[in-house]
C-alpha cells in the first residue's frame, strides 16, 4: 500500500507521540490539534492568453495562544488544505520551540509557478492578498516566503495590503530591504540549519570539519545551508534540485555554484561535478544529509538504503512518520524540521519587530540574535532528550506542546 505522505495525520502522529511524553489531558489535546481557522479563496487570473483561469488559495491558521499567527505561503502543485494544515501546525511546534511570541499558519496557491508569466505571478499574488487579506493583520497572522515564492512576491503583498488597509510592512516578512526586510532575513532558514548542524556533530561525536554532506534542495534553504556548512569547514559532496543532482567526492565549489543557481534559480548545465539522481543523493555514502526541498523525500521505501549517520530535516516534513521509525530503529539521529529549520521564522519574528518599530537592526546583531536563540533551543531539546529518554523530535515536540498548552490554559476563554 502506497505511503501517505506528508499530510496533517503524519503530523498528529508526532504530536501525539509527545502529547503521550507528557501525558497531556484528551481535552487539551483536542484543543492543541484542531486549527484556529481555515480560509480557502477561489483566485481568478486573466491570463496573457486572454482567457480567465480560476486558482484556489489557502490559508489554514493553527493556533494563536501565543501571540500572532506566522508561516509561509506556497505556490506549488501539490498545494492543498490538508498539506497547509500540516505545514500550519508545524508552526505553531516551530514557533513554541524558539520561544518566538507566534503562533503558527501556512497557506499558498494551488498552481505551477513556472508555467506563469512575471505579469501573471504578480496578478495572482494581488488577487489572492485581496481576497484572503481579511484574514490576515500586523497582530493576527503575518505571512512569509516558501516554495516558490520569494522577497518580490512577499512585495506585492505588502503594496496590495498597504493599498487597501494602510501602510503596513509588517504584514508580511522576508521583504526585500528596500521595503523594510531584515539584513539577514534570505540566508536565515540556512544560517539556522547550520548552526543546529554544527551543534549536532558535536554532540553526536561526528567532525564537522571535512564532514561530507549531502543536500537535496538547492532553493534559498539548500543554498544557503551549503555556503555557510561549507563555511564551516564541511564538504558538500552532492546537492540537487527538480532538474537532478550533481557529486563530487571531493566536494563541490559551493560558492561558484551559489552564485550561478542565486541568477538562474537552478543548478543546471553548472558543467562540474558528476550526474547524480535525487533518489541516489538520498541514498549516498555521507556523514550528514539535508533534505531541504519538499516534504516526503524519505520513506519506507528508501529510509532502509540511507547511509548518513545524521538527517537533518532542513525541509518540512521530509521524513514520513514510517520512515522515521525505521532510521531511529537503525540508529540514525534525525534532527527534527521544527528545531533544524526555525532560523527562518526567528529572523522573520525580528524583522516584524523592526517594521513596528519603524527601526532597523544590522546584520551582525541579526545574526548573533539568532545564534543566540537557535543555540538556546537546541540545548533544551537536548537536555529534554535525556531527561525523558526520548527521541529528539519528541522532546521538541514536547517543549512546544508545554508551552503552547500552558498560554492556552492561562488564557482561558472556553
Ligand atoms: P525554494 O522554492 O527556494 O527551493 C526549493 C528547492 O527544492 C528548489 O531548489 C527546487 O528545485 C528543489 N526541489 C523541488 N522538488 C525537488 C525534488 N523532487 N528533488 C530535489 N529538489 C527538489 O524553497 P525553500 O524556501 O528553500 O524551501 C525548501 C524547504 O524548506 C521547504 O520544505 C520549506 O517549507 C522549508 N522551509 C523554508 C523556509 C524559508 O525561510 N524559506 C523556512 C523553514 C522551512
């Protein structure tokens, strides 16, 4: 039988294997899983055809008890609700876990991106801010890039709002600078990554110095864990995107190719290292391995074949709940998405703070600001870890579920 990957069970599974950890009451449980709200648009687009083509758009917020609502939008495809309530609720983990003041959302659009013009990506994205806005405020729910989208798209958001409800930068973060984004903020999910990689190796007995890493996923997240883990000494051997993968045993020239993918938004005809499949990166003899594209990459089919004695889940929901146990049983230490990936929605969380400050930080205090606080939560989930005897993503899930069933309890209202 076919897996079924990704969606808001395989979340709830985990959830409930640290709801169960900390004995949460049924009640509480109910409370903590089913979303705030769901919103769903329909978003028509003329096209350049001529012809009018009818999109759907999402936004699925989880739960507010800690303060406004935050998480990416998606434009993709495979975009849909139950995707957007698992993405959401992963939020709300991630936000907890940081001890950032949010709670968690997620939403995007049904649709292929590539098959877009600039003139229509810009038209959907004004369409769907109109007719989702309502939805969203400075204190309600604040959106962020994802797949696919980015500090432009995040632009046309912040004008279309402005338009309609007054300037308000802060209605989504991961802007570029010239509109009020934070230094710091297109490098932060990677920057996170490595600082969480770097503080695993050295736990778990691995040199992160000539440590080879492979990354599936070279978008802003892949590409940025790379250039700084490579930073840091580590050889990246293989990374990939959709249109395939490329290895070196010695280590791939990173900074080359950053700087040919960050202009052409693919790894392509880069013309060094050899071909390699995304099936076989995931598969490859390495030390760590980073799945930083979409959810699902590992899963019973091919957890049993991973090599890395370490994964770190760059991406959302890269390992399905099975594949999970089987790399556990085999000993293989996964850094879970909710801590591995949180330097996004921590540098997100700063930004949104400067635009209501109408003041902005540099880049060296963003950047020590977010060591500081992703280096803090990996320290609790590891002690948690011990203490409980747990995995670690339980233990993560375990601090946030404390957190955000602690703000629900002393806020009341039911
Ligand atoms: P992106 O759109 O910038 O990049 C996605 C990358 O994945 C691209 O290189 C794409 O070609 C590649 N890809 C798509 N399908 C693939 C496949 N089948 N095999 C290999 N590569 C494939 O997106 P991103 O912002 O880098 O997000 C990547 C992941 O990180 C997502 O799971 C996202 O939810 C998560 N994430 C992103 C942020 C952020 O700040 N952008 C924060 C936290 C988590």
């Amino acid at each position: 039988m076919a897996e079924r990957i990704n969606n808001y069970d395989n979340t709830n599974r985990l959830f409930d294997r640290a709801a169960d950890a900390v004995e949460l009451p049924e009640d509480q449980r109910l409370l903590l899983k089913t979303p705030f709200r769901e919103v769903q648009v329909e978003v028509p687009v003329r096209m350049s055809d001529g012809n009018i083509e009818v999109f759907l758009g999402y936004r699925v917020q989880h739960n507010t008890a800690r303060g406004p609502m935050k998480g990416g939008l998606r434009y993709h495809p495979h975009v849909d609700i139950d995707e957007a309530r698992a993405l959401a609720s992963l939020m709300t983990w991630k936000t907890a876990l940081v001890d950032v003041p949010f709670g968690g959302a997620k939403g995007g659009i049904t649709c292929d991106p590539k098959e877009l013009t600039e003139k229509e990506l810009e038209h959907l994205t004004r369409r769907f801010t109109t007719r989702i806005g309502l939805a969203w405020g400075l204190h309600t729910d604040v959106p962020a890039p994802d797949v696919n989208t980015n500090a432009q798209i995040m632009a046309w958001i912040m004008d279309e709002y402005s338009q309609r409800y007054g300037y308000t930068p802060g209605i989504v973060t991961g802007k570029p600078l010239a509109l009020g984004g934070s230094p710091g903020r297109e490098a932060a999910t990677g920057r996170g990554v490595s600082i969480i990689t770097r503080e695993a190796t050295r736990d778990f007995g691995i040199e992160l110095k000539g440590a080879r890493i492979a990354i599936q996923g070279f978008g802003n997240v892949g590409s940025w864990t790379a250039r700084i883990l490579s930073e840091m000494g580590a050889n990246i051997v293989a990374v990939s995107d959709a249109s395939g993968g490329i290895y070196a045993s010695d280590g791939l020239p990173i900074d080359d190719l950053f700087h040919y993918s960050y202009k052409r938004r693919t790894i392509e005809r880069f013309g060094q290292g050899e071909a390699i499949s995304n099936e076989d990166l995931l598969t490859l003899d390495c030390d760590i391995l980073i799945p930083a594209a979409l959810g699902g990459s590992i899963t019973k089919d091919n957890a049993k074949d991973i090599k890395a004695k370490m994964v770190v889940e760059a991406a959302n929901s890269p390992v399905t709940t099975i594949a999970d146990a089987i790399l556990e049983e085999r000993g293989v230490i996964i850094v879970p998405d909710i801590l591995a990936n949180a330097g996004g929605v921590t540098v997100s969380y700063f930004e949104w703070v400067q635009n209501i400050q109408a003041f902005s930080w540099d880049e060296t205090q963003v950047n020590d600001k977010l060591e500081g606080i992703m280096s803090r939560a990996y320290a609790n989930v590891i002690t948690t870890m011990k203490e409980m005897a747990v995995p670690m993503r339980t233990a993560a899930f375990a601090i946030s579920i404390q957190r955000v069933a602690e703000a629900e309890k002393l806020r009341g209202g039911f």
